[in-house]
C-alpha cells in the first residue's frame, strides 16, 4: 500500500466514526426518547475522544508525513495534493486543542445545551449566563492553542470559514450596513404596509404543507433515494457520507413559511452534500468547503429560486390546489408579496431578506464584545436591547426574544454567525454568474419548471469539489474576484424596490 | 479513583462506543436510505473495530488485573464481585478472537446479509451458498479459538447462553421431542380443523392495528419514555442502555396476528432492559443475562398472556371496537381460537406454539452437521426438506421455503436457535412460579387488566439483575431447580387439549 493509501485508509476510518457521532446527533433530534439523553450524551463524547484521538496520534502524525513526503511531486492541482493540503490543515489543527479541552467543551456543551432550552423557555437569562461564560472561557482557550496574531475572534471564525479575518467580515459589514439601514428605514417610512402577509397565518393542514413540500424539493432536485426529511424542533441538514444527507423541517398550521422555507433551505444544504464528486465519497474532501459557502446554497434555493417570482409562476398553481380553501382569494402576484414582505422583527430565524444580515451584524458586534471581554456576561442582555433599538427600532420585550432566541453559543460555536451573512452575499454573486452562463434564461427556466439547468450548474462550479478548493480560491474559480457586497446590495434594491414601488 | 472505579470508567466507554453501533444499526434497519448501505458498512466496521481493540488492549488487561487484586476480599454476591467476574469472562472470551477474524466476520457478514436477502428473493440457494462455507468456516476458526472440549458447538453456544452445553442443549429436545410429536399427529388427526382462523385473515386497517397495539403494550407496561416503536422489515429489539430501548413491528393488513403479537414479543424483550436495576445503568451488567432468558420473556408475554383466554377477555372488546366490520360475527372465545390454531407450517416465525419447537430442532441439527462438516454446505437443502418432512410431514416448495428462511446464518449467528426453545420451556417454569407466588391469581388480574403484579414480579425476579447473575444460576435462585421441560409439556396438553376437544 502506498504512503498516500495507508493515511487514506486511517482517516477513512477516522470520517467513517465521525459520521457515527452524526447520526447520534441526527437520531437524538429526530427520534430518541427523552429518557435517551443520559447515555447518549455518554455515547457522543466517547466517540467524540476516540475521533480526536485517532486524528491527532502519533501513527497519524508519522501517517501524514509519509504521505507527504510521498507525494511532494504530485501536481499542484490534483485530487491527492489537495488531499494531503486538507489532511494536513485538518491535523494541525486539531492537533493544536488538547484532549481535555476538547472533552470539557463537549461535556459543557452537552449541559449547556438543556440549561439553555430552559432559560428560554422561562426567558431566565441568569439561567444561561455561568454557561456562557464557561463557554466563553474554553473559547478563549482553544483560540489560544490554536494560535492567533492578537485577535482571538480569527482563531474562532478559521474552524468555520477557513482563509476569513476578522478585520474582512467587518469591512463587510461596513459596506452593507448603511445600504441595509436605509432600505429598511425607506421601507417603514412608506407607513402602513403596502404588503400584506396575513394569507400566510391561516390554516394550512400539515399533512397538505408535508405533501407539498416534498413535492417541491424534488422538483428541485432533493435525492430521496440518498436522503431522507424527518420532523425536528429545529431545522437543520446533517450528512453521513454523500449517499445519507438527511434534513428536518416543523410544521405550524398557521405560519405556511416555516416549513416550506424551511425544507427548501436545508435542501439547498442537502443538494450540496449529494453533489460532491463521487470519487470523494468516505474521503476528507467530502465536505462543504465552508460554512460560508455552505449557507450560499440553502440560501440561493431559498431566496433567490424559492422566493422569486418565476418560482412561484410556476408552483403557486399547485399549492393553490393543495390549499384551495385558504388561498381561495389570493393570486400568484400577492402570494410573492405575501412572502417578500420586510418587516423589522426581533427574531433572526423569522426575518426577510432585508432585515437578515443586521440580526447577523449584532452578533458579530455582541460575540467579539463577550470574547474580547469588552463586554460582560452581565452586560450583554442590555447591549444586545441597545442594538436591537439602534438597527431596528425594537425592544425585545423578554430575553428569550432577545439573547436568548439562538442556540449557537450553548453549542459552543462563537465564530459562526458571519458565515450566514457571507452566504448571503455569496449567493447573489453566484446566482448572477448562473444566470451570465445560463445565458440570461435561469428566471425562464425555473417560471417553466426546469430546475436542471441551475442545478447542473451549481453541481459543475460548485458541489462537484467538496473541500478541494479552499473557500477564496473557489469562489474566484467562480466569479474569477473575491466575496463582493455589491451584487447583494443591488439585488436587494431591484427586488424589494419592485415589490414596494408597485 | 479506585481500581474498580478505573476500569469501570474504561469499560462503561467501551460498552457507550457499543451501544453507538447499535443506534446505526438500528438506524440501518428503519430509517436509512439505501443509499446509505456503503457508508454504514464502514461506520459500524470501524465501531466494531474501535471497541474490539479497547475491550483487549494491554491496558484494559492491567485495569482488570489490577481491580481484581484490589477486589480479591469483596463478598462473592455483591455487585462489584459479579461486576469484575462478568469482567473477567468478557476480556478472556473477546481476547481469544484475534482482532483480524473479528473484522473479516464483520465485513463477510456484512456483504452475506446482502446476498441472503437476494437469494431468499430468488430462492436461488446456489446464490448464498459460498457465503454459507465462508461463515461456516470463520465460525469453526471462531470456535477454535475461544476453546471448547471437541465439541466445537459447545464454544458457539457459550455466546448466547452462557455455561449451556451442547449436550444439554440435545437432552433437552430428546425429551421434548417425542411429545410434541405425538401432540402434532393428535391434533392433526382430529381431520379438518376444529378450529377456524379465517377471521385473521380479513382486512385490518393499519393504522387501526398500531393504535390497538401501542394501547395493548403500553397496558403490558412498555414505557414511552425510555423507548419507541417504529416499523421494519423485520421486528426486532435493541437497547443503547436501559432508558433507549426500541422495537420494531411489521403489519400486514390481511393477516391481523404479525403486528399484534409481533409487537407483543417484542415489549417483552424490551421490559427485560427497561426493567434493569438503575444502579446498573451504563455498566456491563446492564443487559440480559443469556439470549434464552431474554427470549422467556418476549415469549411469556406474547403466549402466556397474549395468547391467553383471561387476556383476550379484557382486550377483545377494545379489539372489536376498533375493527366492528371484520369482527362483527366473531366473539371473544372463537378469536382466542383461532389465534392458537394448530397446524404444521414451513415457516417458523408464523408456527404456533405446539410446533414452534420443531422448526428449532431441525435447525439445530441442521447445523451442529454443518459446523462439523458432517453435512455439506450442497447438501443442506436436501437434508432440510427431509427433515420438514419427518417432523411435519410438508415439502417445502422452494428454498425460499425452506432452508432460506431465516436470517442467522447469514449474520453468522450460530448457535444461536436453540435459545428460542430454551425460551419456551423457561418462560413456562417462571409464569407457573410467578402465578404461584401471587396466589394463583394470575388469569383473574390479566382477565381484570392488572398486568402490573405479573410485571412487578418479572422485574422483582428476573429484570433487575442484569448480568448479575448467570443464567443457570438465576433460573435455580427463581424456581429452585435448573431448566425443565416437564412444565412446559404439561402447559401444551392443557392448553390446546382445552382447545382442540372442546
């Protein structure tokens, strides 16, 4: 066996355990009892040791080296020295946290997860607070160990968006921010909404809303035969290997976008996960590249497919069927509006496009705050209110509407949020590039119901390499430039433009 | 931490690790995609992998030897005592198997259960044949290496049923044998049946069966929340510790008895783990002391009490009224009939209980001459279909039918039959003493819908000790004397004597 096959076969092992940790995570969300969570807890942890170990051993060390020491004449370019890149990076840096660092995180982070789901559901703030400020302190630690040039935040936001600076998702920010406070304040000062959503909250049953939903993730392309939906309390897609990509979506009878978005949104992650190349299958490189890019694809499918109008000439007759009682007096015209309207809101999940990234924008300012230490554990419900009236004019009335409303920090992932305003952006700049070599059709094309051709796109440009490219490299093989605001920026204007000049 | 402590902490990651494999195997079985199969090969190899190596390792030696030396004084019926002996057994058994013949059963058993499925579908023998001398073979090197007196089965057995001999294992059907023979050609000889199971045979709804049946084992006491039901191909119980532990069920719409008494079946199994003593929780001995304990109490609730006249006094109305069509002309009396009608089958899991034995005397036959090699691999059909005839005087009319039926072999799972029947006569002796010990009340609770003295006294006697204490040894600390068929002859002739002289 060579040197390159022998670290092949260790770390296939090492993915294959991980992907068992996964569908421990995916079963404890979808199916386990309550009384489960005890053991599973244990389960998770003992595997989530035996993967760190495995990928941070000596006979992988002495594994890696071989290989590369094998392969330093391989082209540049090919599949196995993109491998030994990314088996490379991936073992540097775990290498860097501890053991014990790792263990005390997931223990924290298992018990913090339950502390948190009851201090929201009592809105007790001082419930939460001793666990985020643990989570706080062994995030500290990590970025530590995992090395920074004086800004911790970077450390964080690496495991998430590898290549992504700290200083670069602020200028992000700088460049979106004042377009996206304009257009909000434009839009509430038009008075009383000239849209109206309330179509929306009537009753929908949820066996028709399943139906439809399957219906329409398989006519954008969702592979059933190497996936499946399942219910969940939150939403989310988790993949075991490129032929077991699984998603949940949950249902309310009287909010029609939660579980229609909300499948079309994972679906966008799930195509993704079942579009990398098959030689990749079992392999280090099959995986979405980035958070960022990740969140590109559930947010193209959502938005810019799922929420555009073409879309919905071609669909809302089916859904209109599937519903004729509730939308008996609503055409295809005020059902698009119905789902595009702009709204400030206090909850992130619930917000429009619009809207969107200045929920992402305060916790990137809030998170950097609590982990410089700028900021309190104690202060920042009251920092996070003083935004919430800063960008949008609204006081959470509770702080389960405020702090409390994600899951992220419980789960230890400080570092995260940027990746979802990176998405979004992202996603504009590649859907126009679709469009540019699509010759300018994708709008006909989805208002006849092929779907094919974005997909087969998004397969060729983006999913077919999994990790292979590093997330900045990939997205200039793309649009052949860097992530750019200004695409984003111009697809908000001309789209809600549109919608609220009418 | 004290030695014990130690190697009780490696232990209980090990056991955490196995109880992972058993959630993707589960998993596998319900909810997977097919495309999923390849991936979860190489998940559930690399698990087994991981906890073969960490249950054998040279510090899991010293752990043991060391916690022995500490405990070398503790009184022999305490729970440590039967913790490190229970230890002790494990790590000599597992030790035995090198760690190469673990992975290659793993991986031949994976692939043959793919090739059994095929071949059952095509009835093709020919087609799972090399995967039957393959098994065959891996099981003899298996059986080798843990030791056995020449009698290679003997070391099979041991899996399953700890300290049970082959030899007993003959002595037991030679004396079960003769009688249910003659009880066979006695019932057979009465001439067109006395007894009438069209009615299970109408057409039952589906849902209707689940609601009837979750109703029925929640009233037997499976609790809801430490386990679930979902359906499979084939039912089955598993347990990732005592508070997840899950069954399956199958329905068929036009045979009403599958679900229903499958699903019976397999709450017994489940009340077994869900009724180990919660000190016992994530510890080796928190689990059933033998596959034939285990079977006594899936086959106690389904026949002693499901298959009972009192039960049926209490459910049938419920029964009836969720199917009023198919069973407005039907009383109570003729259901409990026909659910025990009598007849000779090819199929041993639709078999009754007067020749439920039979199937696993000629199974049990079948493969001690397999394993010896007294019997070929090309000749076991042949010798199957004699067998069939001699016992029950049917021809099977495929392989199908016959020698494909069931699943075990090609799991690599031999040895492993004669536990059903060691089961059956078990799950007599402890209904006749736990009736004794209630006064004799028993049919006069099931008939009044108390389940909970029976339950209570199964748990109290039986459920709580876990691996504690070995199976012989448990069924003379319960009844006073070791396995007997004596009462078990004597429930048959009493029972369908009642039923087929009426």
């Amino acid at each position: 066996m060579s040197a390159l096959s022998e670290l092949q076969s260790h770390l296939a092992e090492v993915k294959a355990l991980s992907e068992a940790a996964a569908v421990l995570g995916w079963d404890q969300q979808t199916y386990m009892p309550t009384g489960g969570a005890v053991s599973r807890a244990a389960q998770i942890t003992a595997l989530t040791r035996v993967v760190h170990q495995k990928a941070t051993s000596a006979e992988m060390a002495g594994l890696l080296e071989r290989a590369e020491a094998a392969g330093a004449e391989l082209d540049t370019d090919s599949d196995d020295a993109a491998y030994l890149r990314m088996a490379r990076r991936d073992f540097d840096k775990i290498s860097k946290l501890p053991e014990s660092l790792v263990a005390e995180m997931s223990r924290v982070t298992t018990l913090a997860h339950g502390a948190w789901a009851l201090a929201r559901a009592q809105s007790d703030y001082a419930g939460f607070a001793p666990w985020l400020t643990q989570i706080l302190e062994l995030s500290r630690q990590a970025a530590d160990h995992l090395g920074h040039d004086g800004e911790r935040y970077d450390a964080l936001l690496d495991q998430y968006e590898p290549g992504m600076k700290t200083a670069e998702v602020r200028a992000m920010f700088e460049s979106i921010k004042p377009a996206l406070v304009a257009l909000v304040r434009k839009i509430s000062a038009l008075g009383p909404s000239p849209v109206d959503d309330s179509v929306l909250k009537r009753s929908f049953d949820e066996e028709g809303q399943r139906q439809f939903g399957e219906s329409v993730i398989r006519a954008i392309g969702f592979d059933w035969t190497r996936g499946r939906q399942d219910r969940a309390v939150h939403p989310f897609c988790t993949s075991f290997g490129r032929s077991d990509v699984r998603i949940t979506t949950r249902f309310d009878k009287n909010f029609l976008p939660m579980a229609l978005f909300g499948s079309i949104h994972e679906t966008g992650h799930a195509l993704y996960e079942q579009g990398i190349a098959e030689r990749y299958a079992g392999n280090i490189l099959c995986d979405g590249t980035s958070l960022g890019f990740h969140e590109s694809q559930s947010r193209l499918w959502e938005n810019l497919v799922g929420r555009s109008r073409p879309f919905w000439q071609k669909f809302y007759p089916a859904l209109q069927s599937q519903f004729p009682e509730p939308l008996k007096d609503i055409d295809g015209e005020a059902f698009y509006r119905a789902i595009n309207k702009v709204e400030p809101t206090l909850i992130r999940v619930e917000a429009d496009e619009v809207t969107y990234n200045l929920h992402i924008l305060l916790r990137f300012e809030i998170e950097q705050d609590l982990l410089s230490g700028k900021l309190s554990v104690a202060d920042a419900p009251a920092a996070w209110n003083a935004k919430m009236s800063e960008y949008f004019g609204l006081t959470p009335p509770n702080d389960a509407q405020g702090i409390l409303q994600d899951v992220h920090w419980s789960g230890g992932m400080i570092g995260y949020f940027p990746t979802y305003s990176i998405g979004n952006l992202l996603s504009v700049q590649l859907f126009e590039k679709a469009n540019s070599d699509l010759g300018g059709q994708i709008s006909e094309q989805i208002a006849a119901g092929e779907m094919r051709p974005l997909l087969d796109w998004l397969r060729t440009n983006v999913h077919q390499w999994g990790r292979k490219y590093p997330p900045t490299e990939l997205v200039r093989r793309i649009v052949g430039g860097p992530l750019d605001p200004a695409p984003y920026l111009a697809y908000l204007e001309k789209k809600f433009g549109n919608i609220y000049t009418r």
